[in-house]
C-alpha cells in the first residue's frame, strides 16, 4: 500500500507541475490559428481553461479509484481511460498556452478534492466506484457539448480538442457501463454538478 501510495504522490505532482504527454497526435495537430478579436481568444481561454481543470481531476479521480479498485477488470479499463485522460490534459495544455494563457491556479486544490473522493468512491465497492466514474463522464459529456456552442466559432482548433474529448468520455461512460457501474442517486448527482459548477465558474477567470 505505501509503494502504491508513494507511486499515486508522484504521478500527483507530475499532474499538477509537469507538461503532460500525449500517444495520440494533438486532434488540432497542423490546423492553422484562426483570426480572433481580444474577446473571443480571452473565452476561449477561458473554457480551455475549464478543460483543463477537468482533465487534471479526472486524473485525480482515476488515480483514487483505481488505488482502491477490487476487481482486476474494472482496474484495468479504468488504467485505459486514465491513460487518454492524461493525452486529455496534454491538448487542453498545450492550446491554453498557444491561447496566451496559464492553467488555472485552483488545479492543486481541485486536485487534492477529487482524489480524496475517488478514494471515497473506491472504498464504497466497484459499483460505486464504476458509477461514480460513469456519472462523472456523462457529466463532462454534456458539459464539452456545451463548450461546443459557445466556443468562437472560427477557433476550430479548440473545437477539435473538445471534439476529440467529447468522443472519448463517451467511451468512458460505456466503458464503465459494461464493468458493472450502478447508478447514482439523483441527491449525489445533483451534487456532483453543483461541485462542478463552482469549479468551472473559478477556473474560467483564473
Ligand atoms: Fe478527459
Ligand atoms: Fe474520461
């Protein structure tokens, strides 16, 4: 347990200080940047930004429940999605900083919420643990499609990040789906977006 933790602590810091780095070619890889006014690059910073928040939770998610996980199945396939999380924070990384911008200064603190919940999730059994996961990517889903609207519309490559993403945590979703995951109780849903709401609102400023 003190190995996995020590290892857990390492990958924490590497989230949170270090570039991450991505298997996939960047889906904008090659697009040129596409002409905005002041405004609209400070939004779309803004949201990228948002991105980038959720991607460095989703890490700390994966990394608490997997720490926690029982069944040998629901461990790996949650290994598989951390692995295009992290290709997640690579993109999202890399467009805020061609955007003008720095990742959010709230990352460590959402960071360190998110792993203790995972941790919490885990320990309620791989249900739980599998449908915490499942609503969590249902919620991003809805919450990239969104970003979809109201990104300029000219900025495609954002879009094709958020594209990308989108279809990504859709797998997730199933992915979790198939390995058992039971659903939450509406109260704890409306929870979870309450949470996230009070993120994203702080994250798009700083
Ligand atoms: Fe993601
Ligand atoms: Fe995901």
């Amino acid at each position: 347990m003190l190995d996995k933790l020590i290892i857990e602590f390492d990958k924490g810091v590497r989230t949170l200080f270090a570039p991450a780095a991505s298997a996939r070619p960047h889906p904008d890889a090659g697009m040129p940047e596409a002409e905005m006014s002041e405004q609209e690059k400070r939004h779309a910073l803004g949201l990228m930004r948002v991105n980038h928040c959720g991607e460095v939770c989703a890490q700390a998610l994966y990394q608490g429940q997997a720490l926690t996980a029982r069944n040998e199945g629901a461990r790996e396939a949650l290994k598989h999605a951390a692995f295009e999380e992290v290709e997640h924070l690579a993109w999202t990384e890399c467009r805020i900083r061609e955007l003008g911008g720095h990742p959010s200064v709230f990352n460590p603190l959402w960071y360190t919420g998110s792993l203790a919940i995972g941790v919490a999730a885990g320990l309620l059994g791989d249900k739980w643990n599998l449908g915490f996961l499942e609503e969590t990517e249902y919620q991003v889903e809805a919450h990239l499609n969104g970003h979809l609207k109201d990104l300029p519309e000219q900025d495609e490559k954002s879009r094709a990040i958020v594209k990308q993403m989108r279809d990504d945590e859709v797998r997730h979703a199933e992915m979790a789906h198939e390995h058992g995951a039971a659903k939450l109780p509406l109260p704890v849903r409306g929870l979870m977006k309450l949470t996230s709401k009070v993120m994203t609102s702080a994250s798009y400023r700083l």
